[in-house]
C-alpha cells in the first residue's frame, strides 16, 4: 500500500522539478542578445543593465576552427572610458542553437553601467560567411547545472512512473 502513494507522489514531484529546471535553462540562454556579423570592425552595441557579458562567437557550421586571435575594445559611448575586454576561449561553455549554430564563448567583459558602448574588433583571415559574434549575459556554470537538474529531473520522472505502474499492479 505503502508503493502504491509514495511512488505517485515521487512521479508528481520529479514532473514539477523537470518542469522548473527547463524554466531554468530558458531563462539561463533565453535572455537578451546583441548580434552582428564578425566582419563589422566597429560596432554600437546598447547594454540594459550592468554585469558581466561574454562576447561569443557564432558560425553556422559544425566544422572548422574558432577564430581565437581575434582582439576587442570596448568604450562607453558617452565618456570614451575604455573597458577591460578579457579574451578567453571557453570550450566548456560551447553550445548550439535551435538552427544548428556553433556559439563559443571567446571573450568576457564587465559592464559597469548600463548604456551604449562602442566595440572595435580586429579583422581576422579565419572569418567565414555568415560568422557572427554575440553578446550575451555571462552564464557562468548556470547553463550546466541546468542541464544536470533536467538529466536528474527526467530520470526520476522515468523511474517513478515506471515503479508506480508496478506498485500498483502489485508487481512489486
């Protein structure tokens, strides 16, 4: 009698938890993006709020080598003060979009204000057609602790279904 509650309620929980940790990554890679074709030397990109940004780059393929000598400047429109512009390649923060787009972080800033600041890239000879760059909200090890709670989540949701059709065929 015991299986035949605890396991439904188990199933009803693990539906609830799948349901918010998919919430959860599309609110960690859904939110607001700036993007513009890699081959644009200057570019005026507008900030809503202040926090850290990664600038990433996005090519249409899922072959061939990430442009990694690639340099960016960043100043606030308004007063010219420069930003510290960090390259670093995260291979652990690729992804892919809908449409099949690899995104490679290559890049982080802070942004101490929110406003319109001016990026300035080098030109580089491993720029492809349809290769574009992406400015987004720094998603740090969110994105992968999203996608373990889903893995968890879904797996719960499985072996709880499963066992509260056994418990209550008294399979168990």
């Amino acid at each position: 009698m015991l299986f035949k509650l605890f396991f439904p309620v188990l199933f009803v929980a693990c539906i609830y938890f799948l349901i918010r940790s998919i919430g959860w990554i599309i609110q960690v890679y859904g939110g607001p993006k700036i993007e513009f074709p890699a081959r644009t030397n200057v570019q005026t990109v507008q900030i809503d709020k202040a926090g850290q940004y990664e600038i990433a780059y996005k090519r249409p393929s899922i072959t061939g080598v990430i442009p990694s000598d690639v340099t960016f400047e960043l100043s606030q429109e308004e007063s010219g003060k420069s930003v510290a512009v960090s390259g670093n390649v995260n291979l652990i923060g690729m992804r892919k979009d809908m449409s099949g787009h690899r995104i490679m972080p290559v890049a982080s800033f802070h942004a101490d204000q929110p406003g319109a600041f001016r990026l300035r890239i080098t030109e580089s000879v491993r720029y492809k057609d349809g290769d574009k760059l992406l400015i987004t909200a720094t998603t740090g090890a969110n994105g992968f602790l999203a996608i373990i709670a889903i893995v968890f989540s879904a797996i719960g949701t499985i072996a709880s279904l499963v066992l509260s059709i056994l418990g209550w065929m008294n399979k168990l």
